[in-house]
C-alpha cells in the first residue's frame, strides 16, 4: 500500500513539475517605494506544487530548487493561495525579529492546526502573547525542570527495560510509544492505565488531524478523528482543573494550574485546557523525531556512537540529574547536529497583518509566509557539506553555527522562540544516556532513510534499527 500510494505522489508531483507555468511576480511593489517584487510561479491550476511535497523528494528537495531558482524570498501556488517562503538567516531574522509587527503567527498557523491546537502559545500574537508566556515560563524554571526530570527518570528505565530488541527495532514507533507515556506523567500526572490510553488516543488523533488532505468534518476522516480527540482532551483538562487548582502535584497541568506571572496574572481555565493540548503535542512530537533520529545517525555512524557512550560511562551514573546535562559534550554536539540535519520543526507560518518588506523584497498584507529553518540549515553558503551529519561543525575549535545567530535555528528564533527548548533537549538527552548504556545498535546496511512530513520530517516506516543489549563493561541497571 504503501509503495502503492508513493507511486502515485510521484505522478501527481512530475504531472506539477512538468506543467508550463510561467514566473510573474506576486505583487507590484508601491511606486516609487524602492522594493523588489518577489518572484514565482503557481504551478498546476488549483493544488499549485503542493504535490511536489507529497512525493519522495518531499519538501525539503523543493525548497532547494526554488532557492537556486529565485533565491532567499520566492512565491509559489498551493491549494488555491499562493504563499511566500523565505529561506536563509537574514530572512528568517526579519520574520521572528518581526521589528514592525507585520506578522501574525496565530493567522499563519490558524488553517494548518488551529481546529486542534487552537489558542497555543504559538497561535497568539503581540502583547497577549508576550502576557501568555510570562505565565508559561513559571513551568519551565529551573525547579520546575528538576521535578520534570526526577517525574521521567524512573519512567524511562522502566521503559527501557522492557524493550524487546532485536534486528529491525521499530526506532520511531517504539520512541513515540515512550514519549506518549512520559507526556501523560509529567505533563498529565496520570499513571499508566485505560484512561491514559484513553487520552494518549485522542492526542494522536489531534495531532494526526492537521496533516488530513480533506480538511472537512466527514465521519471516519483524518480531520473528522482529530476534531473529536481534541473534543475529549478539552472534556478531560476542564473536568480536573479543581483538584490540580486544589492540590500541589509536580505535573505540568498542576504547575499551570498554579502560575502566576511577576506581575500577578494567571491562566483562565480555557487558557489552561488550551495551553496543555498544545504542550503536549510540541514536547513529544519533536522529542520523538529528535530522539528516534539521533539514534538513527549513532547507528550509521559507530565512531560517534561509541563516543558518546564512553562519556555516558565515565560519568559513573545509570540516570542523568539535571547538573549531568552539560557534563556529556559529544551528547550535545550529537543532539545540535541531529536538530540541524533533520530540523523535528521544518517549516513554520505567518500571515501578513500589513504591508512589508524583507530584504529589500514587497510583501503586502494578507500574504501566506512560510519560514524554512530545514532548507536554511542545509544551504552550503553558511553550512560546509551540508548533506554529511557531522556533529563536529558544533565543537568549539570549528562552531560553524556561529556564521550567522540564526543559521542553526531549529527552536525558532524572536518572541516565539521554543518556550520548551531547555525541556526537550533535558528528554533526549536522559534516555539517550541510558539508551547508551544498555545497547549498542547499528543500521542495516540495505536500509533507505524514507522521511515523510507531519510536524516536520519524520521516518515514513519505524525506523528499523538492529539494536542488542549492551553486556560487556555495562553499568548494572536496576529497574
């Protein structure tokens, strides 16, 4: 089925490369005002190249191509509405500077998850935003961070231990798997049962829902799946919020329950309810493709692995505690390349609210934005061999990240940068140190990494991996 169906995506994507279309410019600039037109051109009549993306060259190649063709700021037709993408550190600098407040995050990400994701703290805008995230940072202080971690620790050992590995280890699916888990412990604060499965469910559901082609309330579609989990999780959230308001649990949702900003605001039960579905998805989803492909690239890379490993056990711990995190250098240096290499975010939107400019180039209000952190961190100009994974760009005798502050952007950058970024880097990096002293793992060697595009580019089959137990001069693992 599944070869079945990337057949047809190649079609439909040669039938959009094939069809004549000719390049004209997305909007004259005001006369006299001295900007540039951006340049492009619609594609097939109706679906644009929003094929192109759906095929196995997916959108990263795409990106890649246009860039060569128009540069840093072009304009291309996608289900009916053309939409400017912007490439390179000096434009991703202007849109998440957003210096004149011409673009609006909550109606650039409104029509791709808003029904699901709807009033996230990275579906607002302005003043309300920056009121929501004084709030939100109260989750996600140091303390806070420690009582997440010591939530996580004793869940992924158990986790672990109980993996059936072996050749071919579904890598992905059993990533998601753990990563579901730890959201409904640490986040939820519920403990492994049918209502955890329950919610796990209905997350799926929602977070599956933004990626349905036929975004229409039909029964049994993708769309239809996510509106109702959505609907349970919001049926859920609001019936606990007066026991976590009354209680002092170490969970997410308690936390939220109880912040305050310094100047005395706190969340609304809605805003609570919205906050938490967000959360959800935006910490397990990225950690599971940074996680899943982290492992990935140690396997194809045993050098690498066997590095990292040696600095897990030379620090003498079966866990890490929150101080341990800066204590494994080749960890970090393998966690920015992965997040470089293969960004768990690719893409991310805006809407225009006024007329504006970037770099010199016209875009006037109401243009669709998409910003690429994926295609700029694999551009040649600020990354030498941009297609090899190689977590030693990131070492202090090379740090080719410093060529530009947002060349390495995979967390975003500017008022909406990650709020999570220190949380999901602290997930990763506590399993992987254990994930290294338990197993050794390889890829095989006929394996073909097939990436499709969900949040952002993830594995299209498990991720088969050949993993073993790990026995001589293991740390001993109680669990």
């Amino acid at each position: 089925m599944q070869t079945a169906t990337r057949a047809f995506q190649s079609v439909l994507a040669g039938m959009s490369r094939a069809y004549p279309t000719r390049v004209e410019p997305l909007a004259e600039p005001p006369a006299g005002s001295g900007l540039k037109p951006v340049m492009g051109d619609f594609g097939l009549p109706v679906f644009g190249h929003g094929l192109e993306s759906l095929a196995e060259r997916g959108s990263l190649a795409i990106a890649m191509e246009r860039y060569e063709r128009f540069g840093p700021i072009s304009w291309s037709g996608t289900v009916g509405m053309r939409v400017v993408s912007l490439i390179g550190p000096e434009a991703l600098e202007a849109a998440w500077m957003n210096r004149d407040k011409a673009f609006s995050s909550e109606r650039g990400w409104e029509p791709v998850i808003g029904p699901f994701f709807h009033r996230g703290i990275m579906l607002l805008d302005f003043e309300e935003h920056m009121q929501h995230r004084r709030i939100l940072q109260q989750a996600f202080t140091r303390p806070r961070l420690l009582a997440y971690l010591d939530l996580m620790t004793p869940i992924i050992s158990r986790t672990l231990s109980e993996w059936e590995v072996g050749q071919g280890f579904p890598m992905y699916t059993q990533t998601k798997d753990m990563l579901l888990k730890l959201a409904s412990e640490v986040f939820v604060g519920m403990t492994l049962g049918d209502e955890a499965d329950r919610l796990e469910k209905a997350f799926e559901a929602a977070v599956r829902g933004g990626q349905g082609l036929i975004r229409a309330d039909i029964k049994f579609g993708t769309w239809s799946r996510g509106l109702r989990g959505r609907e349970t999780l919001q049926k859920y959230f609001r019936s606990e919020i007066p026991s976590r308001r009354a209680g002092d649990g170490d969970d997410l949702f308690s936390v939220l329950c109880h912040s305050e900003s310094e100047d005395g605001h706190t969340f609304t039960d809605e805003d609570i309810v919205n906050h938490m579905i967000f959360a959800m998805m935006a910490a397990h989803d990225t950690s599971t493709i940074a996680l899943s492909m982290m492992t990935h690239f140690l396997g194809r890379h045993p050098g690498w692995q066997d590095r990292l490993r040696e600095e897990s056990l030379a620090l003498g711990k079966e866990t890490l505690d929150y101080d341990d995190l800066d204590a494994l250098p080749s960890l970090d240096l393998a966690f920015k390349e992965t997040l470089r290499y293969n960004s768990p975010v690719g893409l991310l939107f805006r809407k225009t609210v006024k007329d504006t400019e970037i770099m010199g180039y016209y875009i006037p209000k109401g243009t669709e934005v998409v910003i690429d952190p994926w295609a700029t961190m694999h551009r040649p100009e600020w990354w030498p061999n941009p297609e090899v994974w190689d977590p030693g760009r990131f070492s202090p005798e090379r740090r080719e990240d410093k060529v530009h502050r947002f060349a390495w952007a995979p967390f975003g950058g500017g008022a909406h940068k990650c709020i999570g970024m220190y949380f999901g880097g602290m997930e990763v990096k506590a399993i992987m140190h254990q994930m290294l002293q338990r197993f050794e793992w390889s890829v095989p060697a006929d394996y073909e990494l097939d990436l499709t595009y969900g949040t952002g580019p993830q594995p299209a089959d498990g991720l088969p991996i050949d993993m073993r137990p790990r026995v001589t001069g293991a740390v001993p693992l109680t669990t």
